[in-house]
C-alpha cells in the first residue's frame, strides 16, 4: 500500500512510501495480540513482593494463655496470623512473572498491531526530521502541526536521534522510540502511530524475517 509523506507542518511532501502489505496490511491476529501484550506487562512486574510468614515474625512463642477454661478459642503463639501483628497466611513471595512466547508469535502480533493502526487511520509517515537543540516547545509545535498534540502518540525513529529523544522527555503525551525498541504494547497503547521516513524499512526487515 501507499502512504503520502508529510513534513513536519503536516503538509504533503508529494512522495510516497510504499507500505508492505505483509506488515500493514495483514489481518488482525487477535489471540496473538493477547499473548504478546500479556508477556509484555508480565515482564514489568518486579516480583519482589513479600509478607512474613508467622514463622518470620519477632516475638515470643510463650503459649499466651491456659489451653481450657478461658471461654475463648485455645490459642499458642502471639506469632499466630489471628491475632494482630502475627504472621501472614500464604502471603506473598518473591516471584518470576516473566513468561516465554514464540518469535514467530510475537512478530505476528507486531505486524497485526501495525495493520490495525493502519485500518483504523492511525498511522501516519513524516519525512525525517532533526532539532538543532532540544526543546520541548519545538516537539510540541510538531505534534500540532500533525494534529495529534491532544492524542497519546509513537513517534518511531531510524536512528537514534537525541535531539528529538530529549525534546520529547517533558511531554507526557507522547513516546520516542528506534524502530529495535517497538513492542505491541507501545504501538496499540498509541492513539496515533508516526513513522518516520527512515523507519519503515527497518520496521519491514525486523518483521519480514
């Protein structure tokens, strides 16, 4: 498929680029989208996580009071999870959340988060572009240029590119990534997706293979 090239003031270039239909233009996998997703915010969780147990708490294990004749449940250790300040019952522990998926897989769903941004007109090419130094209010002036200052949206680079990178940092809107660093998460978690021009072949290599 074909996508006009815009600049940076949102204007058409008169160029084209011609998108794969292998990577833009495949049908949604949808189960494959799940998968990818759900490794990806798996991958996030720190796991170290932890509550004591009863046999971790500090304190006496002096049985607190007679076994009968109190009129109460029988009760041992302070350390007991009943009473406040005991231990907890299967709390917590440390735990890995990391979760294995096939290459295949994953490419898949790239490539089916990529074809849905494209159906539903949310991807966008601009021609690349450079700051001379970083400033937000330069990185701003572009978005709006391009419409999208008030929607959450990827911009997706060549090459790294500190200048852009760094002008991006304060607005909160909006993430800078190198084509390597692309996740389905990223790309569906974008209401708008921007390509830049020295992008897109990279993107079709990573996914082609």
């Amino acid at each position: 498929m074909k996508v006009a090239v815009l600049d940076i003031k949102g204007k058409e270039t008169g160029r084209k680029v011609e998108l794969s239909n292998d990577v833009f233009g495949i049908e949604p996998n949808e189960h494959a989208i799940y998968l990818d997703v759900k490794q990806y915010l798996a991958h996030q969780r720190q796991g170290t996580h932890k509550a004591k147990e009863r046999a971790e708490i500090a304190g006496s294990t002096r049985k607190i009071k007679k076994q009968k004749g109190t009129g109460t449940a029988r009760a041992g250790s302070i350390k007991s999870p009943i009473f406040r300040g005991g231990g907890r019952i299967f709390g917590p522990r440390p735990k890995d959340y990391s979760q294995k998926l096939n290459k295949n897989v994953k490419r898949l769903a790239r490539k089916s988060a990529f074809s849905l941004k494209s159906k539903q007109k949310e991807l966008l090419v601009v021609e690349d572009f450079n700051f001379d130094t970083p400033k937000t209010k330069d990185f701003v002036s572009v978005l709006k240029s391009l419409g999208i200052e008030n929607k959450k949206s990827l911009i997706v680079l060549g090459d790294s590119n500190n200048s852009v990178y760094l002008s991006s940092r304060n607005f909160k809107g909006s993430e800078v990534v190198k084509n390597s660093e692309l996740s389905t998460y990223k790309i569906l978690n974008a209401t708008s997706v921007v390509l830049l021009e020295s992008a897109v072949e990279g993107i079709e290599s990573n996914l082609s293979k």
